[in-house]
C-alpha cells in the first residue's frame, strides 16, 4: 500500500463558551459550553488545588516561614505542569493574613481579592498582541480576557491564549511598551499586603528593550517586591535576568497525582486513564487534550497526513494546495504546525523501531502510524527532522511562509522515499 492511501476517512463570555469544552474541566462548565465558574466568580489558588508538585509546594511554604523569600525567582519547566497555578498560589500565601501550616485560608480580605485576581499588589505580565484599538499594547489592555483564562484553568498554553485573544497573524510578545507599565506599578508603595507581586508568564516572549529595563529593577528591586518569572524556554530568556533570579524547576507532574485528577473529570468517564497519563508525558493540558482533542490539533495531524500522502505520491497540484492553506493561518499557528510535525516524526521513528513504550500518541496518530511508521527510518530521521526545525526558525524571524512551506514540500518529496 502507498503511503497516498494512508489516512484517508468576541465578548469574553462567547469566547469562554468557545474554549470551555477544549481546556477546561467540564465540571465547571454547562451543558452548551458556557462558563459558570471562573467568569464571575474566579476560584481562590490553593496550593491543594495545584495538581501533584508537592516537594515543590513544600519548598514555597518554607520559604515563607523562614521569611527567605528570593525577591526574584524563576519557576522554570515543560508546558503543563502547573508553574503558573504554582506563582499564584505562591503569592496568595505570602499575602493571606491568616496563612494556615500548609496554605492560605480562603476567608481574609487578600484571600478574597485573589479569588477574583484583582488585589492591588498583584500584577501580571504576559504576552499580547497588536490591535486596531491598542497599538503600542501592554497586558492591562487585556486583563479582563486573562482573569477569565486563568480563573477557569492556569494549565492553558500559548497557543490557547492567543487563540482566546483572536491572535490570528499576530505573534504573541511582551512589548517594549510594557517596560514601563512594569517600572510604574512596582514604584508605587504596596496597598495593602507586605510584598508587591509581579507574575511574568513567558518572559522568553519580552522585547529586549522591555527585558533590559526589567533587568535594572531585579538588580535594584524596590522594597519588598517579587518578581515570579514563569518560563517553558530558560535558555531564551536573557543570561543576566536568568543569573539574577533563584531558579525553581518545576518537573513534569508525576503519574499517580496525574492520574487522580483525570480521574475526577466527567470526560474520563470509560477511558484508558492509565493510558492517557501516558500519553501526557506530566502536561495536565495535554491530559485535557487528548480527553477532547481541540481543532489545532486535529488540523496539525490532517496536515500532516497530507504533506505525507502529498509527498509521496509527487502530487504537486495538491501540495501548493497544501501550502497555500498553511501559509495562510498565521505565524503562531504555523509554528504549533511545525513543532507539532516534529514530534510526530520522532514519535513514527519511535514506533518504526518496535518501541512501543517509548511512544506517545492518541488513537488516532496511532492508527495512522501503524501503516505510516515504516516510512520513518534511519535513513531520513535526521534530515527530515532538520526540515522542520529550519522552517520554524524561518517562520520564527518573519521569512515568507508560502517559500518556507514550497521549500519543505520539495524536500519531503525526496526524502519520504529514502
């Protein structure tokens, strides 16, 4: 069989609807998808609510009993595995005015400002992206969206947060402009708790300009401020923050407490549990995913297929079909195609060599796979893998996709058959 036949067969309440069903736990959601918890009504970040990562909570608590809090810490580690939930949690505790020996209380005046993440010295930095209303943004311009995402689930990703926010073409960054936001907020003197807050989720995502300037304030933090830097990419964040902050790595979240939090969802309801936390690899959103797969990535994989089928069959016609497609979703959603197709390639390489245990894929991947997999071999691993890690980095500095895209056809066009 060729490989040509494998495989065939904006309110923040609407946009909540639209993503409730993909990311978050359906016991939170109504019967059509609209949000009921977390819009109006966000939950308080007990460190009980963070799934698994108990060294690491230990870790925290102690630091706050010690008084040895690190006014800069970097919390750094795979997507999913619950840093952000982590920071929040963090900060609640240092500011909860009833602190109990292992979280906060709930009940105080900063406990409750943190149910709705609206206590005055708590700020929040993250990337965003340009608009026709904001054109020099800063991540107040969108905090109303970021509240909703977060009260409803802080395991999202990227991708999923610039999908909220209509991303489209844009790339999510963290822009010079911010800066400046950072360095008024943090001169001001604190309203009501002992420290000042400052969450920067992704901060590989900053302008360099905005990274330099945050930089002096880490060097010469004002009194009683805390930075919490939040990072997927250690290496891509500047050397002289990474070597001024007190890193805190955050590991994959461990099975048995992976496995007891799916189990609590409606959706796990008759599926391969066990399965599944191995499938997730420690990424609690991945976990969600694959109970409800979204549409980026069921898009990736038929893509994937048929750059493939495409590929193989020298069918060109439909190959700048295919690149017409792809080089038209935005650069975003172009690298989470890219990234997407390399873990695929390694994980048909994994299952062409008879490990099974070593793969990780859904059903479906793997259905495909079992004909798809032979295709995958020594041979060409290595030079198909370098393929799509070039496109990314191309796409990555705002080469012209439809080139990037015509380039990687041609090349799997000699190498599928090696």
């Amino acid at each position: 069989m060729g490989i040509e036949e494998i495989g065939k067969g904006k309110d923040i309440l609407t946009q909540i609807s639209k993503f409730s069903i993909l990311i978050f736990p359906a016991k939170l959601v109504l019967g059509a998808g609209i949000a009921i918890f977390g819009l109006l009504n966000f939950r308080t970040m007990f460190f009980k609510e963070v799934i698994g990562q108990n060294s690491i909570k230990q870790r925290l608590i102690q630091s706050v009993k010690e008084e040895r809090v690190s006014h800069a810490q970097l919390f750094a580690g795979p997507e999913g595995t619950g840093k952000l939930a982590l920071a929040i949690a963090y900060a609640q505790y240092i500011a909860c005015t009833n602190r109990q020996s292992d979280d906060s209380c709930g009940e105080c005046p900063s406990c409750k400002k943190y149910r709705k993440l609206i206590h005055p010295d708590l700020h929040f930095v993250f990337p965003v992206i340009k608009t026709p209303k904001f054109k020099e943004p800063v991540s107040d311009n969108f905090l109303e969206e970021w509240r909703a995402m977060v009260g409803q689930n802080p395991y999202f990703s990227i991708d999923q947060w610039l999908e909220f926010l209509n991303a489209e073409n844009a790339q999510g960054l963290i822009y010079v402009h911010q800066s400046e936001e950072i360095i008024r907020k943090l001169n001001l003197k604190s309203y009501e708790s002992e420290y000042k807050v400052m969450i920067i989720w992704l901060p590989e995502r900053m302008h360099v300009a905005c990274a330099n300037k945050l930089l002096k304030m880490i060097e010469e933090p004002p009194v009683k401020t805390l930075f919490i830097l939040i990072t997927e990419n250690e290496e891509d964040i500047i050397s002289t923050i990474r070597s001024r902050c007190q890193l805190i790595t955050i590991p994959p979240i461990d099975p048995d407490a992976m496995a007891k939090a799916i189990a609590q969802l409606p959706e796990a309801e008759g599926c391969d549990i066990r399965n599944i936390v191995h499938l997730a690899k420690g990424n609690y959103g991945k976990a969600l995913e694959l109970l409800q797969p979204d549409e980026q990535t069921q898009f990736n994989l038929e893509r994937f297929k048929e750059l493939m089928r495409f590929s193989y069959g020298r069918k060109y016609t439909d190959l700048f079909k295919w690149v017409e497609q792809v080089a038209s979703i935005g650069r975003e959603k172009q690298k989470s195609l890219l990234n997407y197709f390399l873990i695929i390639l390694r994980e048909n390489f994994m299952y062409n060599l008879k490990s099974r245990q070593l793969t990780f894929m859904s059903e479906q991947e793997e259905d495909f796979s079992k004909r798809f997999s032979p295709f995958i071999n020594e041979r060409n691993i290595q030079e198909l893998t370098e393929v799509f890690e070039t496109a990314f980095a191309h796409i990555e500095m705002n080469g012209n996709p439809k080139i990037i895209f015509t380039d990687v056809f041609f090349k799997i066009v000699k190498l599928i058959r090696k």
